[in-house]
C-alpha cells in the first residue's frame, strides 16, 4: 500500500502532537515520520527544478 504526500503530512502533524501532549519520549518517532516528509518534498522539488531547467513539458501524474 502506497502512502500518498497528504498521508505523510497528516501523519506528521500528528506525530507532533503525540510528542507535544505525551513528551519527549516520542521524539524519534516524530524524527521519523518528518524525515520521511521532508524526503519526499526534496525529491519532488529536484525533479521540478530538472524538469525546469531542461524545458521538458509538464505531464499530469497518475494518481489513484
């Protein structure tokens, strides 16, 4: 099962909220799941500025 970039994102929202009602201990787990986030936006953003700089048209992504 494929987790979409909106999924990561909620997830991370709620991952800081664990860490902010429960403490600390849960840190690593928003680590995790923000590295992960933060992974798939630069990722996205290279392939953008590529495709920017090489002048390659845009196609519409195949999204389910």
């Amino acid at each position: 099962m494929d987790i979409s970039d909106e999924d990561c994102e909620t997830a991370r929202i709620i991952a800081a909220e664990v860490v902010r009602m429960m403490g600390e201990r849960y840190w690593p787990l928003f680590e995790l799941v923000d590295a992960e986030c933060t992974r798939r936006r630069q990722r996205r953003e290279r392939l953008r500025e590529c495709l920017r700089e090489t002048g390659v048209p845009r196609r519409r992504s195949r999204r389910v």
